[in-house]
C-alpha cells in the first residue's frame, strides 16, 4: 500500500524523504514553492539524487507535488491569470527533476469562463517531453471554485491538447462535501467517475476524513474516523480494487505523532 501525508519541503528534498520514513510513509505529498507566497527555492540536483535513491531503495509510490494555493489560473484579475501561468510552467520544470510524478492542482476560482480559462492555460504550460503528470484536484465547490464535479473536470480535459499528460486526484473530503456519497454508495460514485472522466485517469487519492455533511460544500478536513465519513467508509475506499494501488496521500490536520498514528492504522486495515 502507498501510504503517506504531506510533508514540510522547508528542508529540502533528501530531508522529506527521511521524513517519510520517520511517518512509516512510501509516499508523500509537498508544497512546490510557498503555499501562500509563490516563490521558489533553487533546486539543487545533489539534494534531489540523495531522495530519488531513498525511493528507489524504499520502494516508494509515485508523489503527488501540490501546487501552491496562490495558483488560480482562472481568476478574475489578469495579473493574478498570469503570475499563476509563470508559476505553474516553472513547476513543470521544476518537477522533471523527479522524473515521472505527479503534479496536482487546483483548478482555481473566480472568472464565469473558468473552465475555458483553466484549459487555456494548460494548453499553453504542458509540453510533449515532460515527464510528470498533472492532476486536476476535485474540489468541494466552495464559493465559485472549478472542479465542484466530475462534469467539470471531463470539460477541462476535453479542451486540453495533450491531454495524456492530465489526470485526476480525488479528495474524499472534497467529494463527500460536494455531494458525492463514497459512504454508502461508494461503487457508484466510482462508475460515475469512470463513466463521466474514466477510472484510468484517477491517478491519486487525498485521503480526508470531513467535518461536515455531505454536500457542505465547505472543504474543512477531519482526522481518518472522526468525521462524517467515518472509519469504516475510508477502510472500503483504501481497499476497493478500483483505488487499493493508487498512492493515498493523507491531509488530516495531525501533526507527526498523529500522521504516524493514522498512516499505521490505516495499513493494519488492509
Ligand atoms: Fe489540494
Ligand atoms: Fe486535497
Ligand atoms: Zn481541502
């Protein structure tokens, strides 16, 4: 099983690994740059090799990067539209450095041509040679957020060119609270997605307990068992044939000994 959170990159890349295993993790979800500034640190290849090699001798998933939450290619301001477009090319190139992972996103908010906007973007940030695959994040449809269904993000793909380089994350807070039930109607959830966007573009699950009922739209996320979705849900999801290979990245609001905690349990329920 794939299991890990998300982890400080303030220590640079071999530290995050080390970190992983401290959690008992196999992989792990980081910030690229600042979650809420934008700007990034210089990447250095040594750092970067030293973490490649302890994947590779751990046996470790793929990671899901996330981008920071300043990133909204679809706001209504064109300077925040093209301070996000920098970010995210920068990325891209930031992210061939670990060749093959994921780089998940959130769609972003704010404009009416939302949708329009975000694949434009795309079109103009993906290239042929990268290596890593982007992940639009579902999201919980707070406020004017793109992304609230899975409707949504099928039209994002559809306008994308290359779109072999796009895939999906789901958040099981953010479906829960969209007003997707994965607690007792996980398997049609499941053949919605596959139906509406495929099930082979699901790439990774943030694995979130929610505070609040479904269809909140809200996004506040709960400890695994502690919320409305509740252990036995998330037991079904983490060993449903459809999800049981894909990297679980867990966003829980825990510190070390928490995350430690969940990531153990969760592996005893497999
Ligand atoms: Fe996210
Ligand atoms: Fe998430
Ligand atoms: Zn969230």
């Amino acid at each position: 099983m794939y299991i890990g959170s998300h982890i400080s990159a303030s220590k640079g890349f071999e530290a995050m690994g080390k970190q992983a295993l401290k959690l008992g993790a196999n992989t792990f979800a980081f910030f690229t740059r600042n979650p809420r500034g934008g700007k990034a640190k210089e990447i250095d290849p040594a750092d970067v090799d030293k973490l490649l090699a302890l994947m590779e001798e751990h046996h470790f998933g793929k990671l899901v990067a996330h981008a920071p939450y300043t990133m909204n290619l679809c706001a209504a301001k064109e300077n925040v539209r093209n301070f996000s477009m920098e970010m995210f090319q920068d990325d891209l190139k930031r992210m061939d450095y670990l060749p093959g992972n994921y780089y998940n996103f959130h769609p972003g908010q704010g404009a009416e041509q939302g949708i329009e906007m975000i694949a434009e973007a795309l079109n103009g940030a993906l290239f042929e040679e990268q290596t890593t695959t982007v992940l639009l994040e579902t999201m919980a449809g707070k406020g004017s957020e793109v992304g609230r269904s899975f409707e949504e993000l099928r039209r994002i793909i559809d306008l994308v060119d290359l779109d072999d380089k796009l895939g999906v994350c789901l958040d099981t807070c953010h479906i829960w609270d969209g007003g997707y039930d994965v607690v007792d109607h996980l398997d049609d959830v499941l053949n919605e997605f596959d139906q509406v966007i495929g099930l082979d573009r699901l790439k990774a699950i943030h694995l979130n307990d929610s505070m609040n009922p479904l269809g909140a739209h809200k996004d506040r996320h709960e400890k695994i068992g502690q919320g409305h979705l509740g252990l036995e849900a998330i037991t079904r999801i983490i060993n449903h044939p459809a999800l049981k290979e894909l990297p679980f990245i867990l966003e829980t609001p825990n510190d070390d000994e928490g995350y430690t905690n969940e990531i153990a349990m969760l592996r005893k329920l497999r």
